[in-house]
C-alpha cells in the first residue's frame, strides 16, 4: 500500500484524500472549510496538547516530521499512509481512490473547493479521531493528540508535517 500512496503524484494524492474522505461523508461546506483553516492555521503556531505521558516523544517527532519537504502532496500521502496503517479498512477505500482518480483522471469531488479547503483541513478530517483543533483557555486555537494504539511518533510526524505546511518549515 506504501508504495502506491508513494507513486502519487501531489494532484492525485490531494484527490485521493478528497475522494476518500468524500466516501466516509467528511468533507465540509465551504464555510466550515474556511473556518476549520483558520483554526488549524492558528493551532500550527500553538504548543501541542499531548493527552498522553510521551510528550517528549511527540515533540522529538513534530520537530523531526519527515524525509523531505513540507509540501501539500507530501502531508496528502502521509496523511493516506497513516489512514491506511491506523484503520486497515481504509486500505480498500484508498485503493479504490487511488484506481478512480488514475483510471478516470478525475479531480477532487466538487465539495472539494481548492481555495476553501486545504490539504491542511483534509489531514485534520482524516484524523479526527487522533488528533482534534482546540480552543484553549487563552482563547487560541491548538492541537490536541489522544493516545492510540497506532505509535504516537507516526502521528507526531505527520502532524509536524501538516504543522510545517503552515508555517513554512521543511518537515525534517
């Protein structure tokens, strides 16, 4: 499964993760959207809320969040890997994505809207259940990571990924 996320180029990646996304009924409205980015955009700039004992194993991964550029197909086939390692029934899903969007040569679906949504916004969708945008008592938007059985430094990477994204960072 590796390998074909990895063969993606950034345009299909980005359309994998729309496509799956869209299947498991996630894909906000454009308002929501635009909201979501805001928030994440602010919660990149924010300390992570680690709701486990292995902080300094989640920093150490933020900081050192991959082998390459942050870049929005980079953080789409992270975020597909991940889905793909974390819930084994999303490997079926994202196969047949990933066929769709090669065979058709098919874009996003339409409630995907480039400019509204963001690679940023879809990773935070995709792991909803793994990593949530809070509101802290100082008001600011952040992350929040709940532990799973998944390793929490995979999660740290790919979350340092979406993080450099935003900030401009190079996600190594």
């Amino acid at each position: 499964m590796t390998s074909t996320i990895d063969a993606l180029t950034d345009e299909q990646a980005t359309t994998v993760l729309a496509l799956v996304l869209d299947h498991e009924g996630l894909l906000p409205d454009p308002s929501r959207s635009q909201e979501l980015h805001a928030q994440v955009t602010e919660a990149a700039t924010e300390p992570i809320d680690v709701d486990t004992d292995l902080d300094g194993v989640v920093d150490a991964a933020v900081v050192d969040a991959g082998d390459g550029p942050a870049t929005q197909g980079a953080l789409a086939r992270g975020t597909l890997a991940y889905l793909a390692a974390a819930h084994p029934h999303m490997e079926s899903i994202i196969e047949q994505a990933t066929a769709i969007a090669a065979e058709q040569e098919i874009t996003a679906p339409e409630k995907f809207e480039p400019v509204t949504t963001t690679v940023g916004v879809l990773t935070v969708l995709a792991l909803q259940t793994d990593v949530q945008v809070q509101r802290g008592s100082n008001g600011k938007w952040h992350f929040k990571i709940h532990k799973r059985a998944m390793s929490d430094s995979t999660l740290a990477k790919l979350l340092g990924k979406l993080i450099a994204t935003y900030t401009g960072g190079t996600g190594t």
